[in-house]
C-alpha cells in the first residue's frame, strides 16, 4: 500500500481548514485516512500549522509520498536540523 501525505480539506465555503493527513495514494481527497498528522488553518489571522514531527517522521522514513501542497509548507516553516522534505531524486532512488 503507497501512503502518501496531504491536505484533507474542511471547513466553511470560503473558509477552508485543512488537515494534514497520511492516507492510501489512491484515497480521494476527503476519503477515509489512516492518521491526522496536523492541521492548517491559512484563512486565521496569523495563519495556523501545527503537526506532530515525530509522526511526520515516521511516516516519512517509512517511504510515504509527500504532496507538493505539504513539502511546501514543511519548507517554509521548518527549522534546518528538523526532518527535511524529500526531493524527487531521493524518492527515484527508492
């Protein structure tokens, strides 16, 4: 089973909160997931992200797949000697 990492979408039209999610690659966007790993919260003023880094780990040494959505937020908003995205070399080499 290839898990992969990403945004699960709720909140109100307009307002939207997403959790940050590992589930089945072939899942559907909102579908079933095996773990909440976070949430993001873009339309609060300052915006809100917040997740589990052991869990992100885990997963992430594991071989899950990483959206581009959430590679985009662990980089801007994580520290260097934190868990670092994965490039798309790394995952070719896999």
């Amino acid at each position: 089973m290839a898990v992969a990492i990403r945004l699960m979408r709720f909140g109100k039209k307009h307002f939207p909160t997403y959790r940050i999610v590992a589930l089945d690659k072939r899942a559907k966007r909102d579908g079933a997931y095996i773990e909440k790993i976070g949430i993001y919260q873009p339309m609060s003023n300052p915006h809100v992200l917040e997740w589990n880094q052991e869990r992100l780990n885990y997963w992430i040494r594991n071989g899950a797949i990483v959206s581009d959505g959430v590679k985009k937020l662990m980089v801007n908003n994580l520290k260097k000697k934190d868990v670092q995205a994965p490039t798309s070399r790394e995952k070719r080499l896999q």
